[in-house]
C-alpha cells in the first residue's frame, strides 16, 4: 500500500530525519541560537570542572559507614560516611529509647503508607478519612505506647524525622479546611466575618514564624491559669497551623477570585445555597486553580519545621545539629546536612512532582 502511494507521486508525510532524533532534540533546545549555544558550553565546562572532584569525595576516597573517626581523620580528605553508620539512628529518631525506635520507624512507613494512597484520587472518598484517622490513631499508640504492652515513651523524647513528619502533615491536614474557610470569611459580603477573618490572616502574613513558635512556647503560658499547662509540642502545633493556615487561604482566595463571575451566577441560576455553590461547582476549581502556590507553602511548611529547635524540640535537622555534638565526630557537618538534605529534597521534589501530575489530570478537560 506504501509502495503504491508513493507510486502516484503523494509526499511522505514522515518529519524530516534533522527535526527527530537526540541530536536534534539538541540542536533545537541547547544550541538554537548562539548564546544558548554559549551558555551550554559553559554550563558543560562547569560541570566538568565540579563533577570529577565532588565524585571523587563522595565515593572514591571516601571511608565507608564502618569507618570510625580516627581513620577519618587521618584519610585521604574524602567523605566520612563512618559518621551517617555511627550517628543513623539518633539522626532519624532522637532521644527515642534505642530498644523501641523500631516504633518510629514504624510510625514513618505509616505515615508515608498513608502520603501514598492518598496520591490516588480514586480513594478520595469520605471512607477514606476514616483510614487516616485510623492511621494516626496508630501512630499515637506507636509514639506514645502505655497500651498493648507498650512502654510508655513522652513526647519530649520524640525527634528526628517523626516528629518532622507529625508536625508537618498533622499540621497541614488541619491547617487546610481552616483556610478555605478563611478564604471564604474574607470574600465574605458579611462585614463582621470578612474584617475578622482579613485581621487574622494579615496579622499572622506579618510576623515570622519564630515570633510565633516563641509566643507559643514562652508567653502563652503565662496567660494560662496556675496549674494549667499545654505540652510543648501542641503549642508548636498550633503555631505552625495557625502559619500555614493564614498563608494558604491567600493562596486560595486567588483561586475564587480566578472563577469567572458566570460561574457563580450559573451556581445562582440553578438555585442552590451558598454552601452548594461553593461545595460542587466554585472550590473544586478554584483549588485545582491554587495548586502550585499551595504546594509552595506545603514544601516550605515542610523545611519550616526545622525552627522548633528554638523551643527545645529536635526534628531532623535539630539531631543533625546534635549529633555533630559529640567530640569525637566534631567537624564532619558536611557529610550531616548532605544526609539530611537529600532528605528534604526526595519529600519536597516527591511533592511537587505530584502536584504537577495533579495539576495536568485537573486540567485535562480545560485544554484546548
């Protein structure tokens, strides 16, 4: 059938070979015109220049995880893992009582078990949050203990990735409906709503996150009364879901304001009550609209939990910082922050990886 095609003089519709191909793929995107052309040299001859020495600590002089410090030291100059072997545990799980800490990790697998099938929006069903109320109900027993033969362990214990874990997920899974609800307040046309929910927004927007973690864990309980105490690890809570509350509802207030106005008379139109309207036809879109700037805060949120250190609380960093402590491994903070750097990298990149894949499926019935 080709051969009789082409017999009767009709062009061939296959692309020319110099449009497909690595080398075209090339030619088009890194050398088009000549200052990217220039700036791909460069940026080669960067790489070329910082790749081999970066290998060469990283791996080939490198000691491996069983080295101590004394073989570190007295090395080639490179990378001392010895460090990550010795100091492992403590990193990922702080002063967590060594015969238990298989429960923290536990508490990760739930966790990021969790993380991962709610990534499938088939299981965006209301059951499902009987499963996540179920999960941290065993995270609380796994982190606590006192029941099923459980030691019972305080938080004040608690640290490394974990308590990153709790503070950022927890605190964004509240933080969430009390900003559509913001969100909604400052769009609202009742004056007394709208001024209350723009006061709280603005004041949080305007203060750092330190200020708060400090007035929660210093002046808030001087306003309690005597005998009454909150635990310092649900004041930081609180602190980091009244942050990121006030940060997202600006993020999804730019999305109501992003619907056009037919939307909502057509919601009108149809006669369904403000909660309808909002409920199936005006924040499904204006959430898929928010996407990048609220996975923006969901990322920060992430690395922001790092700053409990100020209020005596060790995350992953804190016991980063802690470990490199001890005299025998003092010096070795490189190889620390690169460990827990490719940490925070793999959650961050995870997130905005599907948030992207997220971005593209919402938008798939918008294209033109």
């Amino acid at each position: 059938m080709t051969d009789n095609v082409r017999s009767v003089g009709l062009p061939d519709e296959r692309p020319p070979s110099n449009t497909v191909g690595p080398l075209a793929w090339l030619r088009n995107n890194l050398f088009n015109t000549w200052y990217n052309a220039v700036l791909t040299v460069l940026v080669l001859a960067l790489l070329a220049t910082a790749i081999p020495p970066l290998f060469n600590w990283l791996v080939v002089k490198a000691h491996g995880f069983g080295a101590d410090s004394t073989a570190c030291r007295q090395g080639a100059g490179g990378a001392c893992w010895g460090f990550i072997g010795e100091k492992l545990r403590f990193i990922l799980f702080g002063t967590f009582p060594w015969e238990e800490q298989w429960r923290p990790l536990a508490t990760i697998a739930v966790f990021i078990a969790l993380l991962v099938a709610s990534c499938d929006r088939r299981l965006w069903k209301p059951w499902f949050g009987l499963v996540w109320a179920a999960g941290l109900a065993v995270v609380a027993i796994l982190m606590w203990g006192g029941v099923f033969g459980l030691t019972y362990v305080e938080n004040t214990l608690w640290g490394g990735l974990p308590l990153t874990i709790i503070l950022s997920v927890i605190g964004l899974a509240v933080a969430f409906p009390a900003a559509i609800l913001l969100a909604l307040g400052r769009r609202s046309n009742m004056p007394a709503v709208k001024v209350l929910c723009v006061t709280y927004i603005e004041l949080i927007r305007g203060v750092p996150l330190i200020s708060l973690l400090f007035m929660a864990s210093v002046m808030l309980p001087l306003f309690l009364p005597n005998g009454v105490s909150i635990d310092k690890l649900l004041r930081a809570q609180i602190a980091f879901i009244m942050f990121a509350a006030a940060y997202m509802a600006e993020a999804i207030r730019g999305g109501l304001q992003a619907i056009p106005k037919g939307q909502y008379e057509a919601a009108d139109g149809l006669g369904l009550t403000y909660w309808q309207k909002m409920r199936k036809i005006i924040l499904p879109q204006a959430l898929a609209i928010s996407i990048p700037p609220l996975v923006n805060t969901f990322i920060s949120f992430f690395k922001d939990t790092s700053l409990v250190i100020i209020i005596g609380l060790y995350d992953l960093l804190g016991t980063a910082k802690a470990a490199l402590s001890d005299p025998s491994w003092r010096g070795f903070y490189r190889e620390a922050y690169l460990f827990i750097g490719v940490i925070y990298w793999i959650f961050c990149f995870s997130m905005s990886k599907y948030s992207q894949k997220l971005e593209r499926d919402l938008n798939r019935g918008h294209r033109r």
